[in-house]
C-alpha cells in the first residue's frame, strides 16, 4: 500500500478520494445546518437539537453503513411523526417533551438494532409502495400546512389534520403579521429560484445568512418578527434518556411506525445509487447502522434520523465517494456548535419554515397515483385511503389504515379468484380463456375451466358456486375438466370441498370431475388426502390435451364455435 493510498470499505481509497469527500461533506454541511434547524423546529424541539442529531449519529452511521453514500441525518417525514405521537403526551417544548422524545429515538434505534441482528429487514416488503407513496404524498401537504404559521406570522395550535390546521388559520387571519408573511414568501421565491439557477448554489444558507443580516440590520425582530433566538453554544454531555415503562409503552406503536418507515426511505435511497455505482447494500447491515446511531444519538439529544433523499442525492452529485463525506459534515457541525452558535440568534422562524416547505413540496407525488390507477386500479384505491386518511385522520394512523385495507382488499381479492371457461384456439393450437378469445371453441357436454389462484377455506365456496353458475349455462355439460395450473396450494377445507363436489355430482347430475396439471405441491397433498386410491382416474392427466385426446373429445370440428357467454354470480 503506498504512503498516499488506502483501503476504506474495499476501495482504493487516496488524496483525489478525498477531495470528492471533502466538497461532498462540504456541500452537505450548508444544506444539513439550516435543514436541521427546521427540522428540529418541526419536531417541536428546540433548533439547536437539529444540529446535535446531525453529528454523532452521522458518525456512528458512517463507521457501521453499507452505503457509501447515504446521508442520514434529521428529514421532515420522520420530524413529523415525532411530534405527532409525543404531542399527544406533552406539552410541546417543555423539559418533559425532550425526554420523550429521545426516549423515542432510543427505542427506535433499539428496534432497528433488533431487526438487523436477526436478519428481518425483509420485514418492510409487506408495506405496498402504494401505501408508502399515498402516505408521503398526504404527509408532505401536512408538512407543508403545519408551518403556515410561521410564515403567517400568527399563534395557532399543533394540530395533525389538515381541515384543523385550516380551520386554526382561518381563525387567525386577522392576526397576520404582513412582514413575516413577505419574509417569508420572499424566501421561498428565493430558495426556488437558486434551485431553477444552478441546483448546486446552496440557496437555504444563503437566504439563511441574508435573513440574519437583514433582521439584525433593520432590528424587525423589534417589529414583531418571530425569531429563533438564544442557541446553546458546545455540546451536551452524554447521557441516556430517563426512561419509564408506562412512556416506553405508549411510543412503541409510533416508535415501531417510525423504526420500519425509516428503513424503508433509507434503504430505497442506498439502493437507487448503489445500483447507479454497481455496488450492493446489505439490508441488515444497514438496519444495524442505523438502529446504532439512534440509540447513542439519543445519548447526545438526538431526536430520531434516517437517509435523506435530497441529501443524498446532493452527496451524490457533488462526487462523495464513500461515507467519509458525511463524517466531514458531522465534524463540520460540531466546529458550528463550539463557536458559531450565536450567529443564529436573528433567525426567523418563517424562514425555517419556507426551508421546510420547499423541501417536501416534492414529496407530493399526484403523477403515481394517476399511474396506478391506469395500470392497477386495485392499487389505485390503496394510494387514495392511504392519502385521505393521513390528511384527515392522522398522519399517525396513514400508513397503519392504509396497510390495514390493502389486507382487507387482499382478502377480498384472495377469496374471489379468477375461474375463467377456456376453448380451443385453432390458430395457436392451444386453449384459451373465452372471454379473451370469444370464437375459442367449446363442446357443449364438457365444461373445461381454469383456476388461477391457490384454494383455500375463503374461496372454496366462490369455486362452487362459479361452478354451478357455469352448468345453468351449459346444462348439457356431463364433464368438468378443471385445469389446476394456477394452483399453487390447497388446504384441507378446499380439498374437502372437492371430494363433496367430485361425489354429489356424479351421484345427482352424472358429471364426472377430471384435474388436470397438477403441481407436485398438490399432487403431494391431495395423495395425504387418499386421492391417488379414491380419485385415481380423476387425478392421472398431466396436461388437458391428453384428457381430451383419451376421452375423444372433438374440439376440431368445425361445428363447435360458439358464442361467448357471461359467467357471473
């Protein structure tokens, strides 16, 4: 290894590796500071506490992450579900408040912890994108909306539901405070302009440092603007949190919530850019980095964190090669804690609040919910509750509704499968579903249908019934070919089921039952069940063409197209 070269997360790392670090740590640290702040003001926490949530746990994450370029650190979504389950509890900023609030961060790192250890990260996959973009999209107006305050400049409460927050600012409207209101509107004019100019000009710090010097210039904090005020200088000592059972058990759920959907953002983000640069990300691994710097942030007043889409995207861009960017920022922070604390003193609040708005206005994503409902309505109407709960429920209660109802529509769907007539298809010399292919061709005495979806003790009776439905259509039919291609299980209520079915039918109405294709799975367990000696002919054929080829059914002939008929029940 050479004096200017060394390995760091198996990579070749050297002084151009630095560099890249270097601007990317740099870059990051102007955006982290104000975002920060805002952040820790959306968690109705003190700013200050932004600031200590974007050093160690940036740390502890760097030394522990697979990713080489996930910038963790405090986001709005995370902020947000904070304050909206310790609210509830406490009265917003108080002493009392703080302490839950980095009890939660410790029980959210613990059950991060608890995850990545034993290997559950595949845990997050029953949480539908469906669920999580609704939820975001509602999120992020909530977001949006919860700050209208501080740029109004009005006294109104902390509320969740987005007609309360309305409800609150109409009220108030008398009370609006013109020059906040120009602050801050002004400043988020700004910060989409810097944006639209050049994406890499750190627009939120420098409207950050013009705000400061215009309020201690002009003395408008004499004029009623709303400023951040005195921010404690140095950095808290490290201890853990004061816990208490009956606290610990009123956050778990929240705290759970919070665990699993910070997961999810962050591995989302590692993996879209480690995909870019041909690397893996380790899910566990990941979950341990992340449950670690929880716990021993909450150690050093830190609320909860996770990835961050912008700034990671921004790491990116700017050329961050490995984690060492983010330990720079921390590093960088902390130097900002030690010795530039007072500079903040003449900060509005509205421009920490027009940081924060702009920031999750792109968090609202109307153009997926569209394209779910041209490709899958199902998942469509998933999106809309989601959505629509989240706004008007709770953002507490979004992603828990949201997931509930993707179970029930399931279900739902799970206990009315797709049973489907097929005829032959001359042309493609196979057989196909008559609803597809309205001139298949069909025998008058045979009903030969396909199921495609596994049977179980929910949808047996549908299957009965969508048989019955077919034979009043086909009274004629004396043989029921059932193609059990798409089955992929059976439990011991369907093959019950099947037996009654199999021998009422041959005794009351002399239709015979014939399966054909069945999977190993089910030939192994319907042999459990005694088929192979009960049903031995029913059961024998591997394909429907050797069923009609040994039972001669003509389906050549051309006689036998028929019209297409609607089977419903």
């Amino acid at each position: 290894m050479s004096p200017k070269k060394l390995s760091i997360l198996g990579l070749s790392y050297n002084q151009h590796s630095f560099k890249r670090d270097l601007i990317a740590g740099l870059t990051i640290f102007v955006m982290l500071v104000p975002q920060g702040m805002a952040y820790a003001m959306l968690t109705g926490l003190p700013p200050v506490m932004g600031l200590y949530a974007s050093t160690i746990p940036l740390i502890i994450y760097a030394l522990l992450a697979s990713s080489r370029h996930l910038s963790v650190g405090p986001v709005a979504i995370t902020s947000l579900l904070v304050f909206s389950s310790v609210s509830v509890i406490a009265e917003t900023g108080s002493s009392e408040y703080i302490s839950y609030v980095l009890i939660l961060a410790l029980m959210v790192g613990a059950i991060q912890l608890l995850l990545g250890m034993s290997k559950a990260g595949f845990i997050v996959k029953f949480i539908p994108h469906s669920v999580m973009n609704g939820y975001t999209s509602a999120a992020a107006i909530v977001i949006g909306l919860s700050q209208l305050k501080h740029v109004l400049g009005i006294e109104a409460g902390n509320y969740l539901q987005i007609h309360v927050l309305f409800t609150e600012v109409f009220q108030h409207l008398s009370d609006v405070h013109l020059l906040t209101v120009g602050i801050g509107i002004g400043s988020m004019l700004g910060l989409v302009l810097f944006k639209k100019i050049n994406p890499k000009i750190p627009g939120a710090l420098l409207i950050v440092i013009l705000s400061i010097a215009m309020v201690y210039v002009f003395g408008l904090h004499h004029s009623g603007v709303q400023i951040v005020g005195d921010v404690p200088q140095g950095f808290p000592a490290i201890a853990l949190p004061p816990l208490s059972i009956e606290v610990m058990q009123l956050l778990f759920p929240m705290a759970l919530t919070i665990s699993l959907i910070a997961f999810m953002e962050s591995l989302a983000i590692a993996k879209a850019i480690a995909n870019k640069e041909k690397y893996k990300v380790n899910p566990n691994r990941e979950l341990r980095a992340l449950g670690l710097s929880n716990i021993v942030g909450a150690c050093f007043h830190s609320f909860p964190v996770n990835g961050s889409f912008s700034r990671t995207a921004v790491n990116y861009q700017a050329g961050g090669v490995t984690q060492m960017a983010s330990m720079i920022t921390a590093m960088l922070v902390m130097v900002t804690l030690f010795f530039f604390t007072s500079f903040f003193y003449y900060l509005p609040n509205a421009i920490l609040a027009a940081i924060i708005m702009v920031a999750v206005y792109k968090l609202i994503d109307l153009k997926e919910m569209r394209h779910l409902f041209q490709v899958k309505p199902f998942e469509g109407w998933i999106w809309v509750t989601t959505f629509f709960v989240t706004l008007f429920v709770g953002i507490q209660w979004g992603i828990i509704i949201g997931a509930a109802f993707t179970l029930i529509l399931l279900v739902k769907q799970s206990a009315r499968p797709n049973i489907v007539e097929l005829g032959y298809v001359k042309k493609e010399n196979a057989f196909r579903d008559t609803n597809r292919y309205p001139k298949a061709r069909t025998i008058e005495n045979v009903l030969l249908i396909r199921v495609d979806s596994s049977l179980h003790f929910a949808n047996i009776a549908f299957f009965e019934e969508k048989i019955k439905a077919y034979l009043k259509r086909k009274p004629k039919a004396k043989w029921i070919i059932v193609d059990m291609a798409g089955v992929n299980d059976m439990d011991t209520v369907s093959v019950g089921t099947l037996e009654e079915l199999i021998v009422s039918y041959r005794k009351e109405y002399g239709v015979t039952f014939v399966f054909a294709n069945m999977k190993g799975a089910i030939r192994d367990t319907v042999k459990k069940a005694g088929w192979t000696e009960k049903y031995k002919d029913e059961i024998k054929y591997p394909t429907i063409e050797q069923v009609v080829k040994e039972k001669g059914f003509d389906y050549h002939s051309e006689d036998l197209i028929v019209a297409t008929l609607d089977y419903q029940i």
